[in-house]
C-alpha cells in the first residue's frame, strides 16, 4: 500500500538556504576544479555551498561526479582553480600552504575510507600525530590521544598497532585521531568503505553523535541507506551540486 519507496524524496524536504540556521563555516562561492593540461576535466564547476555549524551533510553522486575533489576543497586539501572558499570568513584560496595548514590541522579533522593510519605507530602515537602541529608537551599530547581513543571505545587497545586491530576499530583509531584537536568539522571520504555492516553502524553512530556537540559533519558516501540517516544530502553529478536538500528533522523548528 505504500506509496513512499524513497527515504530522502526530493519533495519531503526543505531547501538549504532557508532551512539551516547554523554560523557559516566554510564557504564555498562559484567554486571550480580543472585537472590537466592537456585535455582538461573539469571535476567541479561554479559550486555555491555553505557548512554550518552543528549540521551532517551526506555529499552523494555517481563515481567521477566530484565528491572526493568537493570534500577535498572544503578541507583545504587542494585549491580551487576558480572561485572562494572562506573558512570562518576569511578567503583561504588565495592563503599560502602555511595558513592553510595551520588553519587545516586548528578547523578539520578527517577520516578516510582505508584509515591512513601510520602501520608501526600504535594507537596511541598514530591519534598523536594529529596533535605534532601544536606546541603541547608529550605527556599532554599522551593525555588527549587516550582521551579520543576512550571516546571510541578502544581505550584497551591503545598500544595495539594497526595490523592488531579490526578495520573497523582502524577506523574508530582514525576518528579518535580526527577528533583530538577538537576541530569543529569532520571531513569523511566514504568511511564505511571498507567496512562489514556492523562495523559501518558503529562507525556512523559515531559520526552522528558529533553534530549534537555544535561540530559539522560532511560524509562522501555511494550507500543511499547512510545518506539519508544526515540531516542533509548533497547531490553531485558531472561536478555540478545538483540537489542540495534538507531532512525536515535536520531543521530547528
Ligand atoms: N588528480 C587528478 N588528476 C586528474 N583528474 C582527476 C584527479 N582527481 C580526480 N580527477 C577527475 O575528476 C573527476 C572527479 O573525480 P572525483 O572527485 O574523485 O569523483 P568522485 O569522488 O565522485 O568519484 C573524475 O573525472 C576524475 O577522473
Ligand atoms: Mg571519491
């Protein structure tokens, strides 16, 4: 009898600019991604995108549709080769690698779908590395790194070195090592990629219990079932942002 297949219908929800009431950010204004020389692909062309405060964004879209080269831009990973990207206000593309690194490692936290982890660091040293950008003594930078490790639930695992651990608890170790700094955005590249299903719902309960702390979560993901769980779903195809829509429960009433 149902006539609602779908769990994100376009017309369910609300439209971004209206909806989300969170302080800006990042910024993204007509922001564009040309690779090559020779015979250019445009990855991203003219994409408007703000991430505010407090919100988890899914970024949707076909393989080749720009996701990966979108949440790059965002976390400061690469440079535009048109257009702005603010953070907190201030125009980062036209910043040096210093000031985008420092405002990198002081603003975003990232996780990726094979972990990056260092494989002869533990746990403990490889959440640690996050924390070499800030002037901290070793025993503090101890202190916090088995504080994000608690905070995954591997505090027991702490000088277990990646090969000693499941992929999913690799993954947990990479958030710990994502959230240490107390950025206030996430940035994840398929983070469940690589994951078997239960490990995947730890993963993701994890992520969503960040934006309830006032952080942004942004998530790359191809899983439709993962997207819809964000309050928002951002979709990409040909580099274009091609719907960008918000879950009515994503939006303060
Ligand atoms: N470093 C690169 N050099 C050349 N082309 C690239 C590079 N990175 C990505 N691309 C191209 O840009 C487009 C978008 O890629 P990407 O952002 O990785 O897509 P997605 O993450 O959605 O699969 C694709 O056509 C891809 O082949
Ligand atoms: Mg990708």
């Amino acid at each position: 009898m149902s006539e609602t297949p779908e769990r994100a219908r376009p017309a369910e929800r609300t439209l971004v600019s209206s909806a989300l009431s969170g302080r800006p950010l990042i910024e993204l204004r007509g922001v564009g991604r040309t690779y090559g020389q020779g015979v250019p692909v445009h990855a991203l062309v003219g994409v408007d995108l703000t991430i505010h405060e407090g919100e988890f964004a899914a970024i949707v879209g076909p393989s080749g549709s720009g996701k990966s080269t979108l949440l790059g831009l965002i976390g400061l990973l690469d440079q535009p080769t048109t257009g702005t990207v603010l953070v907190d206000g201030v125009d980062m593309s036209r910043a040096g690698d210093r000031a985008r690194t420092h405002q990198r490692a002081r603003a975003l936290g990232f996780v990726f779908q094979q972990f990056h982890l260092v494989p002869h660091l533990d746990a403990a040293a490889n959440v640690e590395t996050a924390l070499l950008y800030r002037r901290l003594g070793r025993r503090r930078r101890r202190a916090s790194a088995f504080e994000a490790l608690d905070r995954v639930g591997l505090a027991d695992r702490a000088h277990h070195r990646p090969v000693q651990l499941s992929g999913g608890e690799q993954q947990r170790v990479a958030i710990a090592r994502a959230l240490v700094t107390d950025p206030p955005i996430i940035l994840a590249d398929e983070p469940t990629g690589a994951l078997d299903t239960a490990n995947a719902a730890l993963v993701l309960g994890l992520l969503e219990s960040l934006p309830g702390e006032g952080r942004a979560v942004v998530m790359v993901t191809h899983d439709l079932d993962l997207a819809a769980r964000a309050g928002r779903i951002i979709s990409t195809r040909d580099g274009e942002v091609v719907d960008d829509a918000v879950a009515p429960a994503a939006v303060a009433p």
